[in-house]
C-alpha cells in the first residue's frame, strides 16, 4: 500500500482529536456545529461558502466532506462549481493585487 | 443509457439474497470496525426490536416493471415474471377485510403491469381501508396506450397515489431511472394533477419519493419538500402534497453500486455514524407487515427482498393471523441502519 500524508479514512477519526484535549476538542466541535446551523445564512449558503473556503485552503478532507453535504442538500454541480470559483478568483485576486505592491517599488527604484 | 438488466438475469453473484447478507455481515462488520445492528440497537434497549400496533399492510403484487432502476431494492424490470396470482390476491382480501390495519399499500416493480391490477384495487377499495396508497413509478401511465387511463382509474377508486421522482432536475433523475425517465415522470404528474389530484378540495393526495441518486444520506425531509414544491411548480406547474426522503439501502442493485463504486465502506460508516435511536421507535417494520407477490410474510420490503421471513409461526398468507404475528421478533440485519440513520427512513418518509 502506498504510504501518502492524506488517508481519506482519516476524516472519519476527526472526532478522536478531542481524545487528547477534551476540553478544547468540545469546544471546537461545539463551535463548528453552531456555525453550520440555519441562521442569518441559510444551512445551504453556509455549505457552498465552506465548499469554497475548503477549496482556497486545500483542505482535501474537507472538500470530501462539503461535495457530500452539497449533494445531500441538493445542491447542483453548477452552483459547487461557481462557488469554487469565486474562491479561486478571490485567491487569485488577492496574488494580482500584489501587482501593485510590485508596481510601486519598481516605479520607487527606477529613475 | 442503455436499460440495464436486472441481477438475476445477469445471474450476478448479488442477486442472491444469501450472498447479499455474507457481505453485509462480513467486511467492516467481521472486523469489528463497526458494531453489528444487532449489537447496536442492544445499546439503546431496543433488542429485540418487537412490533407495535399494526398499521400498514404492504403487497408486493409483482417484480415486474418497466424501468430498471440503478438503485433498485427489488431488482426489479422487464426481466422478472414474478407476479402475484388471483389466488394469492383472493387471499389477501379475505386479510384486508378483516385487519385492523388502517393503511393499505400496494408497491412492486410497477404494481399496475399485474394484469389483475385493477380487479384487485376494484375489490380492495370495497373493504374501507382508510388509506390505500398505490406505489406508482409514473412513467407506466404513459408506456402503454392500455395504461394512458390510470390517473382516471385512481380517481375513481380515491387511491393515494405515491410516486418516485429522484430529483426535479432532468440529469440526477434519468442517471438513476433510465434516459427519458424525467420528462415522461413530468407528464404523468401533469395527467394526475389534471384529473385532480393534488387540488384543492379533491381530497386526492399525490405523494413523491426521493431518495439520493448516489451513494450520500437525504438531508431534512421539509428542506427538501419545499425545494421540490418550488422547482416543480416554477418550471411545470406541477403540485403535489408530501415528499418523502428515503435512505437507499444497501441492498441489491444499490449494493451493487456502492461495491463498484468503490464507496460501500464510506456509505456504512456514515449510516452507522447517524444511527438516531428515536427512528429505532419508529422503524416501519414494527407497524407494518410486507406481503410477497407468491404470499409470504416479511417484516419490511427489504426483508422481503432478502428473503428473511417473518420469525412467526404464520408465515404465510395463508395462515395469517394478526395476534400471533404481533408477538413476533423482527428480523434485523446490518441494512437495517438504513432506516435509522439521521431523521429515519420508511415507506412513508422520515420517522424521527
């Protein structure tokens, strides 16, 4: 078997991370799932924000994890999709707005 | 896509329900990496699962059917010759006369394909049974000219019609139940709605089914009901009154998928992990009694399909007797977590 960082089985064992901390492993977990609940933000919306984020961190559990909760929300290919590029364009963005940064100090060092 | 053939005209190792029930007990079970449902449910005060008030009496008039579905509990298609005979129909109504179930519930492969369909729900009807749902697939009203009048037909009778309809998108629907499923299902909800049901006043209820077309969980019954009533009435004018979201269970051809698919591990791990002991109280086999189309008892429809009849004395229609099958254990296996997982699953939906 291939030896790899990434085991998707490891996104079952999330929960055991709480074995060695409990009290900080609780309170995350009580964080995370009031986050996720409906509230100014639809359950939904919060899903597909996660889909991205978890794109822009390229977190692959957690791409695993919000593919599935979007299927299970009924939520279409299309909509997954657009969300991750707006990920990918604030990611991108957020390179090319260094641009400036680069435009400055070039213009400050020539004469 | 090509209409698949079923199981056991594929001969395929799964179609035997002996082999559907190795598996199920081997595996993440055998290693002890998950607990047995038997083990589980033992946790809760639940074992043995004992039956409630009987409520539902389900018929399985045949495996017959038009569609062959990927997901498919029965193995159900054109292939299967299993019907349920006049003699064996006789039977049940001399059952659903006297029952003290309210709810009658007549499913398949396509219940309508029996050719003693109509006579039977012609008899049945006469018996008062309060609700007598028809498990129709809705593309059989339209894949005859003989069937074109079956929205008249309920009508007349005031069944309450139950269909499956994946998804409100073409794709996800016609991946899971063939090319042309979707538009065909569409027409046929337009034809029921035309006669009356799901109107105002009618008193005709037309009911849909969804269960995920893959290898996830359903969400919140109600999010999904009101996403369906929106899509539908938006893009087809379409009304109808509940949805139920049911689990797939892993049996039979959605076994099948979840093998092949390489996604059968992840599935039990994550029904496992929803396990909800409140949808244990209300599991369908402890109110409901499933009939095979040659007349033998089962707890479920699922126990039907992996042929574990009822551990009873009277297994057969034969024989029935209320009082003595309600004091019977329900036969469990590890499937049975597909209706205990997160809000529950049933023929009738959610349970929790």
């Amino acid at each position: 078997m291939s030896k790899t960082y990434y085991d998707p089985a490891d996104l079952r064992k999330f929960g055991n991370i709480s074995e060695w901390n409990e009290e900080l492993g609780a309170k995350f977990f009580d964080y995370y799932g009031k986050v996720f609940e409906e509230g100014a933000l639809s359950a939904r919306e919060k899903s597909l924000i996660a889909l991205a984020v978890s794109h822009v961190v390229q977190c692959p559990y957690c791409i695993d994890a919000y593919t599935k909760d979007g299927l299970q929300r009924g939520i279409e290919k299309e909509e997954m999709m657009e969300a991750v590029h707006v990920g990918a364009a604030i990611k991108s963005g957020a390179t090319l707005v260094h641009g400036v940064q680069m435009m400055n100090k070039y213009e400050k060092l020539s004469m | 896509m090509a209409l698949l053939k079923s199981l056991a005209a594929r001969k395929d190792d799964l179609s035997s329900p002996a082999n559907q029930l190795e598996f199920l007990s081997n595996g993440v079970f055998k290693k002890g990496k998950l607990p047995l449902f038997k083990d589980k449910i033992a946790q809760t005060n639940h074992f043995p699962l004992k039956p409630k008030k009987l409520e539902i009496l389900q018929l399985n008039l045949g495996y017959m059917c038009n569609q062959v579905c990927s997901h498919c509990h029965v193995d159900a298609g054109p292939d299967r010759k299993e019907i349920m005979t006049k003699e064996t129909m006789l039977q049940c109504l001399e059952v659903i006369r006297t029952t003290g179930a309210h709810t009658l519930d007549l499913t398949g492969g396509a219940p309508e394909m029996n050719p003693n369909f109509r006579w039977f729900v012609e008899e049945a009807s006469k018996a008062g049974i309060k609700d007598f749902i028809v498990r129709s697939n809705l593309t059989i009203i339209l894949a005859n000219k003989k069937y074109h009048d079956l929205p008249e037909f309920f009508k007349k009778h005031k069944v309450h019609v139950v269909s499956s309809l994946p998804f409100y998108k073409r794709d996800k629907t016609d991946k899971q139940r063939g090319d042309g499923v979707f538009d065909k299902s569409i027409k046929a909800l337009q034809m029921l709605n035309a006669v009356g049901y799901s109107q105002e006043g009618t008193g005709l209820k037309l009911d849909l089914v969804y269960n995920p077309s893959g290898a996830f969980l359903p969400t919140d019954q109600n999010l999904l009901e009101n996403d369906f009533k929106v899509a539908l009435k938006e893009d087809f004018n379409i009304d109808f009154n509940n949805l139920f979201a049911i689990t797939n269970l892993p049996i039979s051809r959605f076994l099948e998928y979840l093998i092949a698919s390489e996604n059968y591990e992840d599935y039990m791990y994550a029904l496992v992990d929803a396990y909800n002991p409140t949808a244990v109280e209300n599991v369908m086999c402890t109110n409901t009694i499933s009939i095979s189309w040659d007349g033998w008892l089962y707890d479920c429809d699922f126990n039907q399909m992996l042929e574990l009849k009822v551990a009873s004395k009277v297994k057969h229609i034969s024989q029935y007797n209320e009082d003595l099958l309600n004091d019977r254990d329900i036969i469990i296996s590890q499937h049975c977590y597909g209706c205990t997982a997160g809000a529950g699953s049933s023929c009738q939906g959610s349970v929790a």
